[in-house]
C-alpha cells in the first residue's frame, strides 16, 4: 500500500538501521574466530585459521556438544509425546478449568528461566532427594519443550477442526486406525516443527540447565559460558560461537521447506 | 499432559515453601523450620531493594527500547515492503533467534571490548565504548529480545486494514498523527504481548550481566550466588518469588488488554 513519501523513506532508513544492530554482532564473532588478536581488537590486526584447528581438537567442546545433542533428543522425545497428549485432551474435553490448563501451559514460558530453573532444582534436590545428573536437565527441558509441541499441535488443531477424523470413524475406522491414517498425517508437518523448535530451545539453553546440570554434566552452552573468561580459551570458544551462528541457519531453512508459512509455528517461541 | 500440572506446579509451589525454610550456618543443611526471615532479610537489607529496583527498571527500559526499534521494523515489514520482501525480512528477523543466546551476548562482549569495534566507530565522535556495566547489559538484553517484540508487533500490524491509513489520511490526518491516532492503540495489545517475553526475559537473566555488565548485580545473580550446595538455597527461593509476583501482576494486567490471545 502506499504511505506517504517521507513515512516510508524514515521506515525504510530504520528498518535497515535496525537490521545492521542484528546483524552486525553475529558477523563481528566470524570475523573475530579468524582474527589473530586474542582481544577481538578492531580491526583485526591479521588472519589465521589457528583458532579453528585448536577449537576442532577441543576435547572439551567435543564432549560438551554430545552431551548437548543427547540431551536436547530426549527432551524433544519426551515434549512430542506430551506435548501433543495434552493438545489432543484439551481438544477434545472441554472440562471445568479448560481454560486455565491453557494458561498454566504458557507459565513455563511467561516465567523467567531463572524461576523454572530453581523451582526444578529445589524440587529434584530439597523435596524428593534426587541427585542432579542428565535425567534432570532432560525433566527440565522438556517442561518447556513441552510448552511449544502443545502450541504447534493446537493450532493445527485449531485451523483443521475434526471433521476428517468424524467422516473416518463414520466409514468404520476405529480410534486407532483413525489416528494412524488421518490425525497423524494431519499434525506431522505441525510436530515436526515443534521437534525442530524443541530441539533448538534445549540445544541453546543455558540459564535453567545451570541450575538442573551437576557439575560433571556440560552441555555446550555451559561450556562456552564457562570457558569464556579464560583468556586462554576465549579464541577458541569464539571458533565454537562462529560455527554456532553458521548452524542456526540450518533450522531456518527446515522450518522454510516444512511449511510455507513459518511464521505460524515459529512466533511462539520463548 | 499432567506432566505440567504436576512436575512443573509442584516444583513450582515447592519454591515458594522452601522460601520459608531456613538454613543452618553450621551445617549447611536446611532446616524445615517455618520463618519470614528470608523475605525479612530481602526487604529490610537496602541492597537488595537496590537490585530489585536496578532489575525492575533494566526490565522496563529494555522494553522500552525495543518497543521504539521494533515499530518502525514490524510497520515496515507489514506496510512497505513487498510479499517477497516481507518474507525476506521475516526470516532475517527470525534468524538469530536460532543463534545461541550465548553467541549473542559474546558477541557484545567483543563489540564492548576496549579497543573493539563500538570504540573504534565512536571514537571519531569523541565517545568511547561504555565499557562493561549497566548500559552495556542494557543494549545486549535489548538486542537479544528484539525478536521477540518484532514479531508479535509484526503480526497485529498486518491485521490493521490498509483502508484505515487512506481513510485516516482522507479526513486530514498527517502520518504522524495517523500512527498516533489510529494505529498504536489498534497494535497495542500486540506490543503488550511482546513486552511479557522482553520484561520476563530480562528479570530472570544472570548471565549476560556477568557477560557484559561488569560487576553489575541484577536480581538473577543474587539468586545464582545463593543456589548450590554450600550457599543459602531458601534465600534464593525468596529472592525467586519476585520474579513470579512481578510478572503475575504483569500477566493479570495484560490479560485486561487481550494481550494473551495474541501469544
């Protein structure tokens, strides 16, 4: 639509200032892991992929990435089962306190990470006695996986209504058959995207896995994050940051082939 | 799907009677033993209501700030640009989003450093980098949550019908008064609804402060120096609980607006 000339020149200038503030950080932190300053001053005196050879032989970050990839599969795992258990009875009953179950849903996201962590925490350590290891982050992962399968799932749900899943059952279909061949094909591309987004939100999380991680167990943002004030460290863990940035791309572009609209299961992110 | 309801309330209401615990100085350990000392403490020790009041406006200005960028971008993105365009931008808003939150921060503790690349732009003008401290932590939590404002703000914007705009125009308006007058209070549940994610994420971070806000102390940090085995775990429950009551009245205000609809 048209805006008048000098709103859409002042749009245009922001918009771009705007993206140049996004962007430009994620760049400086490439730059940086070839840079050989050990300071990240600017501009970089020389280049040098040393950073990079270091950082591949890393035997910390190594372990520290496994640990992170085991544990955002089991928490994806478990957030797909749940997430859309609770999206298909919330569906389908409509009891006293539905709508304050959808509310409940969004606590663990509307609350600060910092809450959740703690709250697991004192739950697995004061209350029930349990010692923290992988088991816990994975609980605590998934309470917020959870949260996004669940969002996905319903507005799937929302935007198919369950007249397929009636027609099947009318020709002779029972529940089981009807779930395999209609309710299933229906959600994939909807639990696809939430397993993507889960994986992602585990994968990156940090501030709750400080506080369900034991010391032993390093996923890799607690690696960076502990390694980033070692001067000795901090170029390496800046190879690590980079390759990071460059695999963020990865799930962007599965998000863009699952579904035309990424938007729709993308937004409702943490 | 129980599995909220129980692990996550449990866990929840768990925290909020661990606060009324106490600990043993000697032992170390906790002792189930009913008091308000640790709320006692958190309100009457002034450096704690300091943090709190630091957090509480850090969270607020962020809010602010990326309400401010955020408008002009998502205005763009829903009104000027075209469909192809608007993909485009989509995505490239979208994108760091994927980025690890970790990467982000780092990567403004490499623009922030002394000699980085914030002093170096500044420096002709006179300015420095403002170094590692509040204003810093500011900027990064501001540039982390942007996303989160963006989108939501994005999404209401679409649904303001081009018409209004001419209709508004029509009757006289200029541009300005148009936003002013017409769109904000149309998009304001939408900026609402990104503010819960950018005020709650910013009152629960610790560790971008301790990335790039120097020796700065926000109400997260207090209760990460106080978890753990050797430290006062039923003082950082209390110190938890005003998160939680913060961003209850918070979520309770919002759903006035009809903000939550649009999460």
């Amino acid at each position: 639509m048209r805006l008048p000339g000098g709103l859409r020149i002042s749009l245009w200038v922001t918009s771009a200032l705007v993206l140049v503030f996004i962007y430009v950080p994620l760049l400086l932190v490439l730059l940086n892991s070839f840079s050989t300053s050990r300071t990240f001053a600017w501009p970089p005196p020389a280049y040098t992929t040393h950073w990079w050879q270091l950082a591949w032989q890393s035997q910390g970050a190594r372990e520290a990435l496994w640990t992170s990839v085991r544990v955002a599969l089991a928490a994806t795992v478990v957030a797909l089962v749940l997430g859309s258990l609770a999206a298909m009875g919330l569906r389908r009953t409509r009891f006293f306190g539905r709508n304050v179950v959808s509310l409940l849903i969004l606590l663990p996201i509307a609350l600060p990470g910092i809450v959740t962590g703690l709250a697991f925490q004192n739950g697995f350590r004061t209350i029930l006695g349990i010692d923290l290891s992988l088991w816990t982050i994975v609980i605590a992962h998934a309470t917020f996986c959870i949260v996004t399968v669940f969002n996905n799932v319903q507005a799937r749900f929302a935007r198919l209504g369950g007249n397929f899943e009636q027609a099947s059952m009318d020709l002779g279909a029972g529940p089981f058959t009807t779930f395999r061949l209609i309710t299933l094909p229906m959600l994939r591309s909807a639990l696809l995207a939430g397993a993507l987004l889960s994986f992602g939100l585990s994968f990156d999380e940090i501030v709750v896995t400080t506080f369900t991680a034991s010391a032993t167990d390093q996923t890799l943002p607690i690696w960076i994050f502990q390694n980033l004030f070692r001067p000795n460290q901090a170029p390496i863990v800046n190879c690590v940051a980079a390759a990071l940035v460059l695999f963020s791309a990865i799930p962007i572009y599965l998000a863009q082939r699952l579904s035309g609209s990424s938007a729709e299961g993308m937004t409702g992110a943490r | 799907m129980l599995w909220l309801g129980v692990a996550y309330l449990a866990a929840l209401a768990a925290l909020l009677i661990t606060s009324l615990w106490t600990q043993n100085d000697f032992t170390g350990n906790i002792e189930r033993v009913w008091t308000l000392d640790n709320f006692h403490d958190l309100f009457t020790i002034p450096v704690y209501r300091t943090i709190t009041f630091r957090t509480i406006v850090l969270a607020a200005s962020v809010t602010v700030v990326d309400a401010l960028l955020a408008f002009p971008m998502a205005l763009f993105m829903a009104k000027v640009a075209s469909p192809r365009w608007q993909r485009v931008l989509v995505i490239a808003v979208l994108m760091p989003l994927w980025a690890s939150y970790l990467v982000k921060a780092y990567a403004w503790r490499g623009m922030f450093s002394s000699s980085g690349l914030v002093e170096s732009v500044a420096a002709p003008f006179g300015l420095g980098t403002p170094g590692y401290g509040l204003t810093a932590t500011a900027i990064t939590l501001a540039y982390l949550w942007l996303p989160f404002m963006i989108l939501p703000l994005y999404a209401g914007l679409e649904r303001v019908p081009d018409s209004l705009f001419e209709a508004s125009a029509d009757l006289g308006a200029g541009s300005w008064t148009t936003l002013r007058r017409v769109v904000l209070p149309m998009v304001f549940p939408a900026f609402v609804a990104g503010s819960i994610f950018t005020f709650s994420l910013t009152l629960g971070d610790f560790i971008a402060v301790k990335i790039v806000g120097g020796t700065t102390q926000l109400l997260g940090n207090v209760v990460y120096d106080n978890q753990g085995a050797a430290n006062n775990l039923p003082f950082a429950c209390a110190v938890a609980t005003v998160p939680i009551v913060v961003m209850v009245l918070y979520l309770a205000a919002a759903r006035r607006t009809g903000a939550l609809e649009q999460l």
